[in-house]
C-alpha cells in the first residue's frame, strides 16, 4: 500500500520507517527541508534506538523516501497520516494550527479518495472539525474526491518506540461509517494483526480520549507515589518499600511507581495539560488530572529546594543527565533545564553530562554551564553531583570512585537509583527522594 506521513518527528518519522519495514511503499514530507535532505541521505534527525538501521535499510531497499513537497506525495497515495505536532498554548490547550493546515492542504491537492488518518494526538472532537475543514475546500473544488477522517493514537515510548511499534499491546481506531476505510485500515496493520496484535474499532471521539486517558492515568500513578515521597520523608517510611509492596499487588502493578523528581517529556506534560484545558472548555471537572499536573511541578521544585538548602555558597557542582529520561535524546519539559538556571542563580558553578543528549541541550540550556566530555570529568573535584536521569552508565558507577574524584560528599538521586547504605559506606551523603 502508498502511505504519506506527514512531519517527521517522533511518530511520524518511527511510524513511516515502521510501516516501511512491514513492506508498504512510504514517503515522509516534512516542511523542514534541511531535515528532509539528512533523511533522505540517511540520517536521522532524533536519536532513537534502531531507528538509523531500519531507516537506511528502507531507504535501500526502496521502500520509503522524503520530500518537503506534499504535492508530489499525494497522487497514488491511499492513505495519509498527520504526525504533526501539538504543543500545549499558554492556556494548556493543543495548539492544532499544524493539524488544520495538513488537512486543508490534503483536501486542496487530494485526486483520488484518501484515507486522513490523525496519528498525532488530539483532542476529542479535532477529528470532526478536520473532516468540516476538508468537506469545504473540496465543495470549494468542486470535487467528488472521498476523504476520511480517522483517529488512530500512538502509543510509543520514547527509548522504546520501534518496539512499540512493531509489537503493540493494541492498536486503536477509530472511525465514524467509512466501510472502505477500515478495510484500507485493516490492510496497512494485516502484517502485525497476523501475529495476534489486535485492532481495537470503536468511534472516532472514543480514539481520541483513549491516547490522553492512558497518559493521563499513567502520570497520575507518577503523581501519586510521588505525593507520598514527601510523607515518607517525614514519618520516616521509606518509598521503596511502599512502592515495592503496592506493586505487588496485580490490580495496581509496579510500573509507574518509581518516585523521583517527576515526570517530563513530550507526552505527559502536554496530555496532562491537554486534559485540564479540555476539562474548562467542556465545564467537565477531572479534579484527578488537574492534581497529577500540580503535584508534579510541586515535586520537581521540591526536590530542587533540598537541593539549594544543602549545597555550600558558590559550590561546583556536576550533573549527570540532561535529557527527560533515559534512551532518548529530548529534552522537552526535562528536569535539568529548570535547575540549571537556578544553580546559576544561587552563584554555583555548574558541568554537564549526557551519553546522547548534549547536543540538543547546548540548544536549549540557559546560563554558561562547562561540557563535560565524560561522566568522570563532570564531578571531578564537584562539590556536589546531582543525577537527573537514569542511564545506565550511571547506574554501575564505583560509588568509592566517585568519592575519591570529588572534592565534596553529596549525591542527589533525582531517580532513587543508588542503595542509601552503599551511597553511604563509600563516604558520601545520599539524598533521594521518599527516603531518609
């Protein structure tokens, strides 16, 4: 089948490559012509695990290409997937002018019938107000082209998202009628639905809660332990143990309940939001979304207080992770881009350190901060080393290493990742979160 997806960051870019390896024929257009000319030599503008290999390797063997003309992908194509993106207003709410100009460009060059299938997400109801746009530009047209409008949600994990794609727990569609789409539908997913991954079919305005409800319960289990991070610490209870033995529990699981310093990124915050706003427009309370948003920006600028209150005047101080979490190199809504600039403010001196993400933080880091070529040299004679994300690399670090290198005895564990007593018996100060 002739799949166009249009933008190419993370969902769309991982979810052309996706459909190319599954043997469709793809194009990926993307405004950004720069991007499009490294895409099309092969290089990926994100860093993603596997991603580069599947991208060449569907490049050589013909199956996907890119262009930053919409017109030339169009003719031939089937089916039409809007990956653009959409980031939260001032006021919360998705900002859906890239979603609006797609379809409207869609309908003005469509020649044949096209499925227009939403895969970035969107509030409930942008699916109605995407098939209006296109119904009047093509009576505007004068033409008896068929578009349908489709909401089909991803649900990718950044770190892991070939993975979830290849290999769903569901895929959603929904759709309102349109017979001859779902069966064009049913077609593109036939190669992971052979192996037992099911389509789930239900209303379009159904498709489009579902992406923010999954996030938004997901970030309130984050919310949620978290909240009790701050009990622990003042009874005296520890966080592991609480989470450990509610996961253990099957009707609540052990995912999502790994306290820390909150969560980041580009979904959460911008669903959670997403939600809030949807919740003022509609005069639909969701008093649980609008805590999860409001303990998460407390535990962040909790954790980063204990911080200031312990540091030494004019401390140096080193950080071992800039982007949002492990795996990827994003740094939208990361951790690290609202402490740094409060270290520097409070006079410390501050180096860095990410295996993948430096380039894009240089990007978007405020305040002169040193660059640290590896882990070591970032806490070398640190005052302080503070860790905000949890590679792996940090994870089996020789803690007496670290205490030797550095000149004070400090470790902030933004992510509960180090054993108190070890952080201790090799001389330094643990301080997490959730435990004392």
């Amino acid at each position: 089948m002739k799949i166009t997806v249009i933008g190419t960051g993370y969902v769309g870019l991982v979810s052309a490559v996706c459909f190319a390896e599954l043997g469709h024929s793809v194009i990926g257009v993307d405004i950004d012509e720069a991007k499009v000319a490294k895409l099309k030599d092969g290089v990926s503008p994100i860093y993603e695990p596997e991603l580069d290999d599947l991208l060449k390797r569907n490049i050589d063997a013909g199956r996907i290409s890119f262009t930053a003309d919409i017109t030339t992908a169009l003719p031939e194509t089937q089916v039409v997937f809007s990956a653009v993106a959409t980031p939260p207003n001032e006021d919360f709410s998705a900002d859906l002018r890239a979603v609006f100009i797609v379809a409207e460009t869609v309908a003005t060059h469509a020649g044949s019938d096209i499925v227009f299938v939403n895969k970035s997400t969107v509030p409930v109801g942008t699916g109605e107000k995407c098939e209006d746009i296109i119904k009047k530009k093509l009576e505007e047209r004068n033409s008896d082209v068929k578009i349908a409008v489709v909401s089909n949600p991803e649900f990718l994990r950044e770190g892991h998202a070939i993975h979830d794609t290849m290999q769903p727990d569901r895929i959603v569609v929904g759709l309102n009628g349109y017979e001859w789409a779902k069966t064009l539908m049913e077609d593109i997913y036939k190669p992971l639905t052979r192996t037992g991954k099911p389509i789930l079919w239900m209303k379009r305005e159904s498709a489009e809660i579902v992406k923010y409800a999954s996030n938004g319960f997901l970030a309130n289990k984050i919310s949620f332990i978290n909240m009790l991070s701050e009990l622990c610490e003042a009874t005296g209870g520890n966080i592991r143990d609480i989470a450990k033995g509610m996961g253990m529990d099957d009707r609540i699981g052990p995912r999502f309940l790994q306290s820390g310093i909150g969560y980041g990124g580009s979904c959460f915050p911008k669903d959670v939001k997403a939600l809030i706003a949807l919740s003022r427009e509609t005069g639909v309370p969701l008093p649980l979304i609008e805590a999860t948003h409001n303990i998460n920006q407390y535990q962040r600028e909790r954790y980063f207080k204990k911080i200031l209150k312990a540091l030494p005047a004019n401390a140096t101080v080193g950080i071992w992770g800039l982007s949002f979490k492990p795996r990827t190199d994003d740094m939208r809504e990361a951790p690290s881009l609202d402490l740094i600039p409060l270290l520097l403010e409070a006079g410390h001196t501050v180096r860095v350190f990410d295996p993948i993400a430096m380039d894009n933080a240089k990007g978007m880091v405020k305040g002169e901060v040193t660059w640290s070529d590896n882990m070591m040299d970032a806490i070398t004679d640190a005052d302080a080393t503070i860790l905000l994300t949890e590679w792996d690399e940090f994870r089996g670090i020789n803690l007496k290493k670290l205490k030797e290198v550095m000149k004070g005895n400090d470790l902030f564990d933004g992510r509960n990742i180090y054993d108190p007593e070890e952080v201790e018996t090799a001389g330094l100060v643990y301080h997490g979160i959730g435990i004392v």
